[in-house]
C-alpha cells in the first residue's frame, strides 16, 4: 500500500531533551516536506526537500532541522525543544511536476 | 502575516445543498492553488487544484473558482454528502508547474453537512 508514515504518532517529552520524529514513504517520491498544524494558524511548512541531499527553509524553520540522505526518509529533528513546539507535525511527499502531496497521518508533540 | 486567509471557520450545510467555501489570498505572486480535504486524526489529502491562467476547474462534484482581480478562490461542493464533513483547506503556491515545493495554507473551514 502506498503510504507515508511517521513515528511516533503520540509524544509527550520535556524542553531540551532531542528528539526525532521519523517521515518514511515507499512511492519513490523525489519532494518531501514537513508541516506544523496550529490552532487558528493552519498548517505551516517547516522544511522541505526536493531529492536526496537537497533540503530547503519552509516559513518556520526556526528550531528544527531535517536531513535527506535517502529518497525513501526524512527525519525532523529538533535538538533542543521548547513548549512553543508543541504541535501537530505532518510530513508529505509528492513527485515533482505534480501539485499533489501525499500526507503522513501526523504526529502530536506535546513539550513541557 | 497570513497570506492565505479563510475568514470562516466553519460551515453548516444540509445534505444535497451546495457548500461554498472561501479563500482570499494576498500575496499576487501565487500561481498555483489547491484545496485538501482532512478528516480528524489523518493527514490531509488533495482535493483538487487550479492554476491561474484558468478560472474555473472541475472534478465531479467538485468545482474551484479563481478569481484573480480579486486574489479570491472558491470551492463548491454540490451536491454536498454527509461524508463531505470534513476541515478543507485552502493552499497556493508560486511554482506554475504545480511542484507545490512550497505550500502556504490557509487557517482551514470545518465543513458539517447535516441530514
């Protein structure tokens, strides 16, 4: 089944310890990309990345950082959390050329 | 500073009526638009898109007007179902070619289609 997947779907951790939120997706997709989904804010590119070993800011990069050293992965990290982290995370892939992103079912982070 | 602004936050409509849901952009640099659909606890899916040398596109039930003087979009559902219920989402973007590299999305409408 096509898909993309993340893990965890649920987190609940402490400002300042890493964490890693892990994006997987098994179409072959060149474009990846992560968002966050706020109240009142909608959802808000973080990063994204159109292939292997190329990655780019979104509109709130601020506090996160993402690699892209296989097609397939796309890991969000953030080093040091702070409660203003506190949100639902999508990942997506596409093919580029093509208007449409296929999302992950989300990850809810919870930092105190 | 929201780019891409739907004003309501929710919206009731019976089924078998239309649904209309709004969006007003500001930035006259989007090219590409696209509305998703998201039902609780998944990931938005794609609904539809238009780019802006059109003003009308068409998928079924579903039909998204651009009007680009204005810097609105619309979406009508018709007729609308009760599966319809869902949060829509209103995204564009400044790549053409529909790469959607970089999207910026709207608060979101939540749609109630009632019996």
């Amino acid at each position: 089944e096509a898909q993309v997947t993340q893990n965890p779907r649920y987190l609940i951790t402490v400002t300042g310890k890493k964490l890693t939120v892990t994006c997987s997706q098994n179409m072959n997709h060149e474009y990846m990309s992560w968002y966050r989904q706020d109240p009142g804010l909608g959802l808000r590119q973080i990063y994204y990345s159109m292939n292997v070993e190329v990655t780019d800011k979104g509109d709130v990069p601020e506090g996160y950082k993402v690699s892209r050293k296989e097609k397939r992965n796309f890991p969000l990290i953030l080093e040091s959390p702070s409660p203003n982290q506190t949100s639902l995370y999508f990942c997506a892939s596409g093919v580029l050329g093509s208007n449409e992103q296929f999302f992950g079912p989300g990850t809810r982070l919870t930092v105190l | 500073d929201q780019q891409v602004k739907q004003n309501s936050p929710s919206l009731s409509v019976q089924e078998g009526r239309i649904s209309i849901l709004n969006c007003d952009y500001t930035n006259s640099m989007f090219d590409y638009f696209l509305w998703y659909k998201k039902y609780p606890a998944e990931g938005p899916t794609f609904l539809i898109s238009i780019s802006s040398i059109k003003d009308k596109n068409e998928d079924g039930r579903f039909t998204v007007f651009l009007n680009k003087s204005a810097k609105h979009l619309s979406l009508h559902i018709v007729p609308s179902q009760p599966g319809d219920s869902a949060v829509y989402f209103c995204a564009a973007s400044k790549e053409r070619a529909g790469t959607a590299s970089k999207l910026t999305f709207g608060t979101g409408t939540r749609l109630q289609v009632t019996l």
